[in-house]
C-alpha cells in the first residue's frame, strides 16, 4: 500500500486545492498511490470527515498535522484531542522535544519533514542545537524538494540512522503523489499508520504518474 504521506488542502494557508480535486486528479491521472495524508499547516482538521470522498474514490484520505519548531518543520501522525491539549499546533516556535514527548504519550508520532531545506529543515539546524534525541523518522523523499535537498535529507538519515518516508508535500493539485510511502500491510486509519510507521516496515518511493 502506498500513501502519500504530506499534503495540503485550502485549509493550510498556502494550500490551493481542494480534496475532491485531489481526489479526482489521482483518478483522472492513475496516479499509483492509494491515498494520502493531509498534514495542514500549524493545525489539526478537527472538522472535516473525508470518509466518503475516499469510499466514492476508492482512496485512503487521512489527517495529520505539520508544527513549527526550532528544528524546523515536523509532521505529526495520529492526532487526538489530548494531544492536541498537550502543545499548542499554532505555536511557531515549539521546542521538538516537547512535541516528541507528547506524541510518545498519545500514542502518536513526530516526523521531521524535508530536513534537507534551508532554515525550515532539520538538517540545518544540528550545528546549533545538536542531534536531538527521540526522531526515528524523517521525510527522506519531498515533492516540493529543489536542487539537492532530498539528498542531503538522505545522507543525513543515513548518517544518523534513520528511516525515510516520502511524500508530495502538495499545495497544488497537480503535485499530489509525487512521492510517497509504501507499507507491507493495509493502513486504513490514523492509528494504523502510527503502528505501522512504529514497525518500521516501509520504504519511501518516488512516483511517475502514468499519464494512460
């Protein structure tokens, strides 16, 4: 199964699409993905239910969220209503260990997403605040990636030992399911994608879009 696993909908504020419009491009374009994961800007969509956009499309649509912190940008799977009482998802300024130690007690977890850029990746920020401790995972694979940024979120995972997950990063809907990740087992729901990213049984992929 292979799920995008960061995008971004008109409810992030420099999202431009809509989710059925997603939806409809995947389909339109047999874009070989079967769903993905809308990880909205500073926020948790707690309004939304894309169950029966994803049944009428045969997709997985699922929620995450994307924080700010002095690391840089992080993405956050399996969201619930006490985490999201345990930090604030506006502030741009989060500490990441605080954001990884909540997700650990909410049975959610915290992935760095394109370490590779400049000033809102990881990558550079570690000759300033050092390795930090708790990241297991980071977006290796990011569709809005230029020059060598996804390389040098490679050799930095690489470097120091983590896994990679991949993901469009869309804001447009043109872009959806330029990367994602593949799993060896059927992720249905929020909790299940934390299990399975927690399992470690993945890969990130890079996707052509089969124009047929």
């Amino acid at each position: 199964m292979i799920l995008d696993l960061h995008a971004h909908s008109i409810k992030s504020d420099d999202g431009r699409a809509k989710v059925q419009n997603y939806c409809q491009w995947i389909s339109a374009k047999n874009i070989p993905i079967d769903g993905f994961v809308l990880t909205e800007h500073r926020q948790f969509d707690d309004e939304s239910d894309y169950s029966e956009l994803g049944a009428k499309f045969g997709l997985t649509v699922l929620k995450g969220a994307e924080v700010e912190t002095e690391y840089g940008h992080v993405l956050v799977f399996g969201v619930t209503p006490a985490l999201q009482e345990a930090f604030d998802f506006t502030n741009i300024h989060l500490n990441l260990a605080d954001v990884i130690s909540a997700c650990n007690a909410h049975d959610a977890i915290a992935v760095p997403c394109h370490p590779g850029r400049k000033r809102v990746g990881m990558s550079a920020h570690l000759e300033e605040f050092g390795v930090p401790e708790g990241v297991e995972i980071v977006e290796v694979y990011n569709g809005g990636s230029r020059d060598n940024e996804d390389q040098v979120s490679i050799d930095m995972a690489d470097r120091l030992g983590y896994r990679g997950i991949g993901g469009s990063d869309a804001h447009i809907v043109s872009h959806i399911g330029r990367c994602g990740t593949r799993f060896d087992q059927s992720v249905v729901n929020e909790q299940e994608l934390v299990t399975a990213l927690r399992q470690g049984s993945f890969e990130a992929v890079k996707i052509q879009a089969s124009d047929s």
